[in-house]
C-alpha cells in the first residue's frame, strides 16, 4: 500500500484464511494470532490513511490476499479502470 508493490510472499499457503476487517486491525497487529494469510477489500483502505499502515505492518507478518469489490468485472459498463487506478496507488 502507499504506493508499494507487494509481492506473493508463498506460492501456495496452506489452510484457511480470515477476512481482515477494520474493526479487527489493531488487534491483529497487537497479538499476531496463528492463522495462516489474511483477505482483504481495498476499498476498506483507500480512505484511511491510519488502516492502510496497520495493513502494511499485518503485511511483514502475513501473506495478504486482495479480494476488490469495485472493479465491476461482471457489468455492463466494463470493468472500472479508474478504480483499478486508485486500488493500484494506494
């Protein structure tokens, strides 16, 4: 985030993964729980400033998977590049 490019920290993780909310992120990065990779909705970052460093910090420590909600893949109009854009800068 912040304009850093994340790499794929495993190609294959085994086990199941949490969805990593907002209401969670202080105390994941507090007590690191044993869990295997975090999801993500970028969306949930791209406003807040605070939540987008705690999710770099739950990054050192945890393979992050990005799961956008914006894109529109599926509509009619196309997919929305201009969000692409704004997931990508941040």
């Amino acid at each position: 985030m912040g304009g850093q490019h994340m790499t794929a920290l495993q190609p294959h993780v085994v086990g199941a993964g949490i969805g990593l909310r907002l209401p969670h992120l202080t105390e994941v990065v507090a007590t690191h729980p044993s869990v295997p990779f975090f999801e993500v909705h970028p969306e949930t970052f791209l406003a807040n400033p605070h939540a987008t460093e705690l999710l770099a910090e739950v990054a050192r420590h945890y393979p992050v998977s990005v799961h956008t909600v914006g894109v529109s893949i599926g509509s009619a109009g196309g997919v929305d590049r201009a969000h692409m854009a704004r997931v990508k800068a941040r």
